[in-house]
C-alpha cells in the first residue's frame, strides 16, 4: 500500500461524489495488506482500497440529482457492495446476495482517499448520526443483521463467540434487541473488556474457561437460545454447536481460513438447530434497523472505537489491528 495523487473520481448520471471524512479500517485490509492469497487473487492493482467510510457530498450526477432524496452538504455513509439489479437474487429481494456484487476497496475503488463515487442508490443520509459512527455503519450493519436474523431475541439468552469489533458490536445489539443474558468469548483480554462496555453481562476467555460449560450453566443447563458466531475458526463452531439449546439457532458470521469438520448429526441435526449464514447487511432491511437503533439512542458503538490515525498512517493502523491492541481503527481523511 501506497499513498499517491490520484484524479478525482469522474461522477455518472446517477452517482454522487463523496468527501470522505472518516473511513474505517477492518481485516479485508489486513488481508490486503499482507497480499495473502484471498487478496492476490481477487484484487486487480491499482486500486484504492477501504470500504467503509462517512462524508458529505459535494456534488450530483444530473439523475441523482433530478430524484430530490440527496442534496449537496448532506453528510451520508453508503451500503459497499454494488449489485447488479438482475440477477435472481436481486429480483426476489436478496441484493445481498447478488451473484455479480462488486465491492468497494476490494473490486473497485474505495474510501481511503479524500473522494469517492458511489451510486445514490448505495448512499444513506446520516440525519444527525455523527459522521464517525457513519463510518463504521458498515460492520455494526454485519452486527445488526447476525443478531437480528431469525427474531426471538427480547428475553432471550445469546451467547457472541468472538469479540472482534464486530462481536462487540453484536453484543450492544443484543442488548438493544431486549436480550436477557449476553455471554461474550474471546482470547484476547482487550477484546473481551471491550465486549464489557457494550454490554456483556459474562465474558469468557477459553484459554482459562470451560466455555461451553459455563453457558449452559449459565443457562440453567439449556444452552444459548442463539449463538452468533464471529470468531471463524473451527474451534469456533465446535463451541457454537455445543454452546446452543435444543432447536436453537446458530448465526455463523466469521469466516474460515479452512475447512471445520462438523458431525453433522450430533451437532445440527439431533440438535434440531437452524443455521444462517450472514454475509453483509440485508439491502436494505438491516440499514432500516441499525438507523433506527441509533437515532433512537438504543445503540451506541462508540465504545469499540479505540484507535484514530491519519490516512498517511496507515501502516501504524494496521499495526495495532495485528498487534491484538485495537477495538475498531479509523482513519481521519477530513474532518
């Protein structure tokens, strides 16, 4: 990675130019970052990189323009994945799951930098939601949708298993949600005081507790009504299937480097248990829901923000994310 002049990125009919004000950093940019074999062979350099940001438009393609939902001085943040409209998934209402979704700092280019196009369709008013939350509204929404996903959560007993900023995230909107119990894990001793502040009532760290033990315990024997699972190693999901009740639900968010062996039989299907797997933030039911919990003051991530670093320190962001010392990381581009 590089910090380099570029042109300003030209604006079509329907788009909008954004200046960015404050762009998060997560670990698809870690992974882009140490040019692992995910990012090597998906990306296509030169790119500018980053996906999730929060800014003001500063002007409007004619068609953007002519809709009257945007104006110039709004202070927005935008849904990254850009889909294609067409495809089966995106005419019954999953765009999520677009078969042709391009990525913003991953297949085009994105936020870390002081503009970015972003077709009006994808941008979200912020509405006096401060800018900097803007800008992490794309992983809270991966957050939203885990925990949400299935309903049942008022009174309910959810077990977050990994305590990434995401996991903290989750655990604030279990809270929000009306759960009665919100058991966090992870090995990181950070992490899991991070996952204290939003909320967690236990925290648990497998390196010194019988994890699944404890939630049943905890539980009065029945095991976690739903697991989110944020974590994406095969441990992981061993804990996660184990950590549920009978007939409950397993949110599977994390994302494996290898391939989990499962007893399907003992784990799922004995279990009655129901499986989800969560990739990024429904379009744009989750937007709706996590726009509703901060404006409402239900939620509040700020928190699990422990880092700010200008752009051209991008390489002291990135090392306190490998270092294990950083909840969510953001760069200040233009405040």
């Amino acid at each position: 990675m590089v910090v380099r002049e570029v042109p300003e990125p030209p604006v079509g009919p329907s788009d909008v130019l954004i200046r960015v004000q404050y762009a998060g950093v997560c670990g698809t940019d870690l992974h882009i970052w140490e040019w692992d074999a995910w990012a090597s062979g998906r990306l296509r350099p030169p790119v500018t990189i980053g996906h999730e940001f929060a800014g003001e438009i500063v002007r409007l393609g004619p068609e953007a323009e002519a809709s009257g939902l945007l104006a110039v001085g709004d202070r927005v943040t935008a849904e990254g994945h850009i889909i294609c409209g067409h495809c089966l998934q995106c005419r019954i209402g999953l765009g999520h799951l677009c078969r042709r979704t391009q990525i913003i700092g991953v297949d085009r280019d994105g936020a870390f930098a002081d503009y970015i196009a972003m077709p009006a369709s994808n941008v979200i008013r912020l509405d006096g939601i401060p800018t900097e939350i803007g800008a992490i509204m794309d992983p809270l929404g991966n957050a939203v949708h885990t925990v949400l996903e299935g309903g049942g959560v008022p009174g309910s007993a959810v077990f977050v298993l990994g305590a990434g900023p995401i996991g903290c995230f989750a655990v604030g909107v279990a809270r929000a949600a009306g759960a009665s119990l919100v058991v966090a894990s992870d090995l990181n001793p950070t992490r899991l005081e991070l996952a204290r502040r939003m909320g967690a009532h236990v925290t648990l760290n497998p390196a010194t507790d019988d994890v699944v033990a404890r939630v049943h315990e905890l539980t009065g024997g029945d095991g976690a009504d739903l697991v989110c699972e944020m974590s994406g190693h095969p441990a992981g999901h061993a804990q996660a299937f184990a950590a549920a009740r009978l007939g409950g639900r397993v949110n599977l968010l994390g994302t494996p480097s290898r391939t989990t062996e499962v007893d399907l039989a003992r784990d799922v299907i004995f279990k009655g248990l129901t499986l989800y797997g969560v990739t990024g933030r429904k379009m744009y039911e989750t937007w709706l829901q996590m726009l509703r919990l901060l404006r409402a003051g239900q939620l509040d991530p700020s928190p699990v923000i422990t880092h700010r670093f200008p752009l051209e320190a991008i390489a002291d962001a990135i090392a306190v994310i490998k270092d294990g010392r950083a909840g969510k990381v953001i760069l200040e581009i233009a405040r």
